[in-house]
C-alpha cells in the first residue's frame, strides 16, 4: 500500500523538530500533507526559537528524569539496608 495522505491535527505533531525535511520528502513522493489546526505561519526566528526550546525541553527531561531513576534506586537501596538492620 501506498500512502497518499498524510494527516495531522498540528503541524509539530509529526516531530518535535525538523518536519520540514518530512514535508519535503512526501513532496517529492507525491504525497499531501494536510494539517488542520494551522496557525499563523511564524518567522524563521520563531521557528529556530521554538525548535531550540524542544531541543532544551527534551535534553533536560532527559537529564532530570536519569536524576530521578538514580534518586529512587538509592532511596530503595537505603530502605533495603534499613530493613536489614
């Protein structure tokens, strides 16, 4: 099966950033793409601001959920010694 249509509620749904080049690519595969909440196309600096703050959003989500996993194992760890004692 081939793709004809690709539909999307809003643009940045498809990826975080870079959906540009996936716009591109169906473009050139014969491929529409329908977005149906538009909003009001942006500047190229809002754009580049905006995918820097996904790029933040993710990398820091990232980093604070590691933290997360690495302070619930210790505080696991310290009940198991706590139980032992």
């Amino acid at each position: 099966g081939e793709i004809d249509r690709l539909v999307l509620t809003h643009k940045d749904r498809l990826l975080r950033f870079g959906s540009e080049l996936v716009f591109s690519l169906c473009q050139q595969f014969g491929v529409e793409v329908v977005v149906i909440n538009r909003t009001e196309d942006a500047s190229f600096e809002e754009d580049l601001a905006n995918d820097v703050l996904e790029i933040i959003t993710v990398f820091s989500a990232r980093l604070y959920g590691s933290r997360s996993h690495k302070n619930k194992k210790i505080v696991e760890d310290l009940k198991e010694v706590s139980e032992k004692l």
